[in-house]
C-alpha cells in the first residue's frame, strides 16, 4: 500500500545514547526535587513549620 524508502541506520550506540539520555534525566529531576523538597514543602504548608522554631 505505502512504500516507504529509508536511509537510516540505527546501531546499538544509539540506543546506549537514548538510555543515557533518559536515566540523566531522572537522576536530575530526582536531585531537583531533593534539592527544593523544604522550598517546596513550606510553599504547601503555609508559615507552619517556621513557628515550631524556638
């Protein structure tokens, strides 16, 4: 029905790449979060957590 004519190459370097790609990803949203968690955590919560500070 469709013919299609492709020119392209896909060796296991690529996917290793995309692999990479894919768990750097992960790994930086992950230590993103750790990294803003109370930032975070004081937006949600109001002024709460700073009144238990003596």
């Amino acid at each position: 029905m469709f013919k299609f004519i492709v020119f392209g190459y896909l060796d296991p370097g690529s996917g290793s790449l995309v692999l990479q790609v894919i768990i750097g990803g992960l790994a930086a949203f992950f230590f993103a979060l750790k990294t803003y968690w109370t930032g975070i955590k004081k937006f949600f919560m109001g002024k709460k957590g700073e009144e238990k500070k003596p």
